[in-house]
C-alpha cells in the first residue's frame, strides 16, 4: 500500500488517522504545527514527539519535500523564479513576486498541463502528473524559507489547470487558511482556471473567498476554439454563465485574463464585442501581453493596441487592468523555465 503524504491531510484527516493508533487529538495538532508553522522535512524534526510515535509516522506516512533545482533572479524587478525537484525526479516551477503591499506566490498545480492552450508553454509536453495538496504547499514554505521572508499573496496561476486536480486543491485550501497552519486569508489566494465549467459550479458550492481568474482570452468561440481547446467542450455562454453564478453565490468579483495576440483577438471589435459579453457581471479584466513561446507564432500586441484595447473596454463600462510584465529575463511566464531544463536534460 502507497505511503500517505502527511504534510497533504487537512487536520481533520491528520486527526483521524492518528485515532487509529489510538493517538490523542493534542498529537495531530502537534503535527499539524511542525508540518505547517515549523515547516519541517523530517519526521525526526518533531521533537516533542515520543521516539516511538515518529518510528511509527516514518513506517506509515511520507513527506513528500522539494528540492531547490535552480533559482533565478530578475535584475529589472527582483522576480525570483525558482525550479523545484520533487521527490519522484519531477521538476515544477514557482514565481516570487515582489510588491508594496507584500510577497507574492504563484505556485504549479500540476507538472505540466493536458488543457492544450495554444498560447502556454506548460502544455507542450502534457501532463506528468497531479501535485498533491502537500507538494503545493511546500513550493510556498521552501520560498519562505529561502527568501526568510513571508508570502502574503498566492496566486494558483503556474503550470497545470487546479480544477483538473480538484480534491488536492481543495485540501491546498483548507491547509493553507486554518489557523493552526499559514493561516493565510482566502481572500488574498487567486485560483485560474482556463474554463471547467462543471468545476467552477462546484466550487460556487464550496463557497470560498478567494477570487476566480478565468483565463477566457477571446470575445467568442470562433476565436476562442482556435486557441484554447477546452472550449469546444464548454462553450464561452456555458462560461459566463457559470462565472457569473460564482460571483453571484460567492460575492466576490470574478477576474478575466485576455493575453493579447496580435491579429488574432487584439482588435477595437474585439474589445467591443467583449464587453457586450461582460455587462452585467460582478468582474473585471486583466489584459496580459502574450508572452513570446518559440513553439507558436504568436506575437504580442503593440503598446498602441494594448492601450487602445484597454481604454475601449473602459468606455464600455467594464473595469480593466494591464498587467505588469514580471521577470522577463528570467523566462518568469508559466512553463518556460520548466520547459528548457527539460530540453537541456534531453540532449545530455
């Protein structure tokens, strides 16, 4: 029987496996407070347990840690991008953003990604693998443990779909916010996802507050089926729909990602037809220059164009943003890094 990862129970599952050694409830919480405040990487770190407790964790549980593989530094903005080994030689990547109102994490959902985006270097070779709840969290905790300073923002932006690995995100989240753990609000946790409808109804359900990027990047499904394949699936009405419940049962403004292409979804009629899309929903928009990925031809839209994108939306009522472009020479978008020391490991 596979070795549970102790650092991916939520309390409540750490409370009820310990009850079946006949363990006292004071116990998981000891545990819980080495594996998510104490940030630990071994069981022989717990020292205020018994000797005979830790044998006993190390014979029925593992934990599942990352290895630092390699870390770059932005020389324009002190973004920091760092690959990270897991222990089964799969490598993921993390991004430290640095702001005025704090630190900021986007962390890897999965190695690698099935969704097929045309625009995202994480898809390229697929998906290896899910992450599991603890493998999450341990790309926030070695950040903070190698930065020494505290993440206050996450962002479930990085390689891999969260919805497509729905039960351990779910478990990501509830770690991460319970008092006994980071005890990091919900409100400041961004979950992207590029369209699972059926997902994001479900978690309308969960009712969380953290706020729901979907990564939408065209006005219609013409433009939107050429480039993102999930929406020959669930077509971009099915989409707004269930956007829109989100915001609806949640309260809590949805935010849309457009990376703009050039001469494909970057023109005035674009930006018009968008916003007709858009009225009437609790949301804003989160323009993203399209970043330059040698397996497609796509090409970033002018600053003209970007601009003029911008300001027809906001004509329009509807609430827009530019984002700023981080780490760029450190090859800081989704999948990139990953992708090249992969290539480079292929040709040794």
């Amino acid at each position: 029987m596979d070795k549970k990862d102790l650092r991916s129970l939520t309390l409540d599952k750490l409370m009820v496996e310990l009850e079946r050694f006949g363990e006292k409830p004071f116990r998981a919480k000891q545990i819980y407070s080495w594996l998510h405040q104490k940030h630990i990487n071994s069981f022989d770190e717990m020292t205020n347990l018994s000797k005979e407790l830790r044998e006993k964790l190390k014979e029925n549980y593992l934990l599942k840690n990352l290895k630092i593989v390699e870390k770059l530094v932005s020389k324009e903005d002190n973004t920091s991008k760092y690959l990270f080994e897991t222990d089964d030689g799969i490598v993921i990547e993390s991004v430290l953003m640095k702001y005025s109102y704090g630190n900021a994490v986007c962390i890897s959902s999965q190695a690698g990604c099935r969704m097929g985006c045309t625009f995202c270097a994480s898809t390229i070779d697929g998906l290896e693998r899910n992450l599991l709840a603890g493998e999450m969290l341990a790309q926030i905790y070695e950040i903070q443990k190698d930065s020494c300073e505290r993440v206050s923002n996450v962002v479930m932006m990085g390689s891999g779909e969260p919805l497509d690995n729905y039960d351990n995100a779910m478990d990501f989240l509830k770690i991460i916010n319970s008092k006994e753990g980071l005890n990091l609000s919900h409100r400041h946790i961004t979950l992207s996802t590029c369209g699972l409808v059926d997902k994001i109804y479900d978690l309308s359900k969960e009712n969380l507050q953290i706020t729901l990027a979907i990564s939408l990047h065209a006005p219609n499904d013409e433009i939107r089926q050429n480039t993102m394949p999930i929406a020959r699936k669930f077509d971009i009405d099915k989409l707004i729909k269930a956007a829109k419940d989100y915001a609806n049962t949640t309260k809590r403004r949805v935010t849309f990602e457009y990376a703009l292409i050039n001469g494909v979804n970057d023109s005035i009629e674009n930006a018009n037809e968008l916003a007709g899309r858009l009225k009437g929903i609790m949301c804003h928009i989160n323009l993203i220059p399209v970043n330059d990925v040698k397996e497609n031809n796509y090409v970033r839209s002018s600053e003209d164009n970007i601009k003029k994108f911008a300001e027809a939306l906001t004509k329009k009522g509807i609430e827009t943003t530019i984002r700023r472009k981080l780490g760029s020479d450190i090859n800081a978008a989704c999948g990139q890094l990953r992708k090249r020391y992969k290539d480079n490991l292929k040709e040794e």
